[in-house]
C-alpha cells in the first residue's frame, strides 16, 4: 500500500468474501409479491379484495365445472345424471349439448356428406397465409395464394369449377393492362385502366366465358347454397374475407385523405367520415334489404357476398384511419430524406414511407381485425346463422336441447378467445421482429 493510502486508510481487505444467497425478500415469487401485490396498503387493500373475490367466484363456479356431463342425449337426462351422482339439488353443466351439436356449432346446416369440403378449404387457409405471414416460408407459395380465394369459393359454394377460374383471370387482365399502361408514367391512369380493364372483363366476359367452358369441360362441384352455411364456417369466410380486403383498401384510403388533389382528398373524407358514423348494423340492414332496389330486376346478389361488401367497407374506414396515425406519426425527415433520393411520390410510399406507418400501425390495426372478426355474429339481424346466436337458437329450439343456456356461450367464447389471441400473439410476435430502434 502507497504511503498516501497508509495514512487515510484504517483496513483494507486483501481476501474476496465468498459468494452467498441473495436474501429471501429479494428474488423468486417473494419479491414479485412484494413489489407487484403488497407494495403499499391500497395495492395490499385491493389485492385482498381481489383474493375474496375470486375465492368466491370460485365456489360458485367450480363445482358447477366439475359437476358437468358430457354423455347425455337430452338437458332432462343431463339433470338426472347430475342428481344421482351428485345429489338433489346440485348443479353442473351439460356439456353434452356441444357433444352432440358441435358439427352445427362448426359448419351450420351445411349438408353432412360435404364436411371435407370446408375442413380442406380452412387447412388450405394456412397454406395460402404462410408465406405472407412468415419470412422462412418460401415465396414460391405466393401463387397459391394469389389462387386461393376463387379455390376456397369453388370449395364452400360448389358449381363449375370454370367461374372462380374466369373471375381470377379478370385480375390477370387487369395486370396486364396496368403493364401495358405503365408505359405512360402516369401512376393514377395506370391504375383506372386496370381497375376499368378488370371490371368490363367480370360485367361482359365472366359468365359467357364460364359457360362455355362448362360445356365444353364440365368441371364442378355439388352446388351449396348460401342458407345452409352457419357456424364458424360462416365467421371465418366473413372475416377472412373482409380482413384481406380491408387492408389494402384501408391504405388507399389513408393515401387519398392526405392527397394534395382536393377531389380525391373530398371523396375518401366523405367515405371515411361516413362509414365511422354510422353502425354496422346499419350497413348489413343495407346489404340486406335496401341494396337490391338499387339492382336490376331478377338480380341474384348473394346474401353473403353482400355482408362481405358492407362488413370490408366498414373494416377498411377504421383502417384508413389508423395507418394515416402512422403516416402522421413519420417524421418529416422521412419524407425529405425520399425527395433527396429522387424517387416519385408512388416509390417512396412503397420503399419509405409505408414500410415505417404499417409497423408504427400493427398494434391498432390488428385491433380493427380483431373487432371486425367479433363483429361477424351480428349477421344474425340479417337472417344469417352466426355461431353465437343463431346456431345457439337453433339448438335450444329443439325439445331435447329447450332450455340449455350457458354451455353453448362458453363454448362459443372459447373459440373466439383461442382465434382472437392467436391474432393477438402474431402481432406481437410481428412487432419484436420489426423492431430495429435499439439494435
């Protein structure tokens, strides 16, 4: 030790202490108590109510859980079982509804012989959404994807298998023309052209086309009317459907609202505005009842393909809404820092300016996706079959089943629960891997 040390200091150590356990209030669960429920009296106050409150809700409703019966034909002998196992008087569930109804509680009254034909489209689903949801997967499968809606449709309605085909050729048409158009370096004649290409090819082609195919190759399934789907076969085709056009018609309308061109601006404030505040219910009532007053006499517009139009408007307002937060949450260093590069407005939307808004947005828009997906069960006032409501009806309408309440919700909410947090963890898991702030 240096002669300045020797003087100021009375002892120093010249031995390491030994390593020893952190005290007993400073790690594992007794710390995670401590600092999350006991630390101070009002948490400690309310965790305790909380205790009481559960302890509660507990002995009311365990015994009913355990009590339940899942080998019953009738809610009459679900009672009787439930006597004599467990006494006069005790309460259980009857689990034995869903047993026997689950196939409507899936599929509807869709016919029993064709159940393969929904369970292959839904397998199909995840095929068609893997390489646009994960990076590893090989892009290849993008074309599956590109021809995975017209297959899904031949799939759950039947006919000739020649429509769907025709109708995705339209978007072929419209590729083609907006190439061809591109020439012109005028990126809104480009999309009109094509836009106004694929319409006049669906109006005068479609079905001409389509039926002579179908007699020269008749290729077709058992056809399926759109009364006998239900269940979550119907949420599912709803909200798959409205999900993936919401999307992309949510960031049009995001783009227009910020337009300089006061026209384009005007027509996606108008829209937005309008679809915001007004319920959907309103909407479906319009799909429903008033939008073939507007269509030419002996028109056949399927009542589900109209709730996909109402509920993917509706969908694509909110949307809109929440990716222009994430345009007006960019900095304007992103927008400058794209002019000094040169680029016109359209590439440095997709190379700059979206990238950034869509990850600041995916919070709030897998919010929209969640709520539009909930929202599928108020096609009931439209006359459909949702599988909250309708099919829980239709099942407590028959005399073995008159009476049975609680079991088909849980049930139903237990779907939508493990549906609605899958969505839930995907986000999360997007937003980690997009995250690039601190690394």
């Amino acid at each position: 030790m240096s002669n300045l040390h020797a003087d100021t200091v009375v002892f120093v150590r010249d031995t390491m202490i030994p390593p020893s356990d952190p005290p007993a209030l400073e790690t594992g669960v007794v710390k995670w108590m401590r600092e999350n429920l006991f630390s101070g009296w009002l948490n400690t106050l309310l965790t305790v109510i909380g205790a009481i409150a559960v302890y509660f809700v507990a002995v009311e409703a365990l015994p009913w859980f355990l009590h339940g019966v899942w080998n019953a034909g009738s809610l009459s002998e679900c009672r009787q079982i439930i006597a004599e196992r467990w006494g006069e008087g005790a309460s259980g569930a009857c689990w034995a509804v869903i047993r026997e109804r689950w196939p409507q509680y899936l599929f509807g009254f869709y016919p029993n012989h064709l159940y393969w034909r929904p369970v292959l489209a839904f397998v199909l689903l995840f095929v068609a959404l893997a390489p646009v949801l994960f990076v590893r997967v090989p892009r290849k499968l993008l074309w599956f994807s590109a021809i995975y809606p017209g297959l899904a449709f031949w799939l759950l309605w039947g006919g000739s298998l020649w429509l769907p085909a025709v109708i995705l050729a339209g978007f072929a048409v419209g590729y083609l023309v907006f190439r061809i158009a591109a020439a012109t370096d005028n990126a809104i004649l480009s999309v009109g052209a094509a836009v106004l290409a694929t319409l006049l090819w669906w109006y005068f082609v479609t079905g001409p086309l389509a039926s002579a195919l179908n007699g020269i190759v008749p290729l077709g399934l058992e056809p399926v009317a759109s009364d006998s789907f239900g269940g979550f076969v119907l949420s599912i085709v709803i909200g798959v459907t409205a999900i993936a056009f919401s999307l992309p018609m949510g960031i049009i309308l995001a783009l227009g609202r910020k337009s300089d061109m006061l026209l384009v601006k005007v027509i996606c404030v108008g829209f937005i505005e309008f679809i915001r505040g007004v319920p959907l219910i309103t909407l479906l009532f319009t799909a429903s009842l008033l939008l073939n007053y507007f269509l030419p006499p002996g028109t056949n517009f399927d009542i589900i393909l109209r709730v996909i139009i109402m509920v993917t408007l509706f969908a694509a307002a909110y949307i809109a809404e929440v990716i222009r937060g994430g345009l007006a949450a960019l900095p304007r260093g992103q927008y400058e820092a794209a002019d000094a590069l040169g680029l016109d407005y359209w590439k440095a939307q997709r190379l700059i300016i979206m990238p950034q808004a869509l990850k600041i947005s995916i919070p709030g828009i897998v919010g929209v996706f969640i709520g539009l997906f909930k929202d599928t069960t108020l096609v009931i006032f439209v006359g459909l079959l949702d599988p909250l409501k309708g099919i829980t009806d239709a099942v407590r309408a028959s005399t073995e089943w008159n009476g049975v309440y609680w079991e088909p919700f849980i049930f139903v909410g237990f779907l939508f629960f493990l549906i609605c947090f899958g969505m839930s963890r995907y986000s999360m898991y997007l937003e980690n891997k997009l995250k690039r702030d601190h690394r």
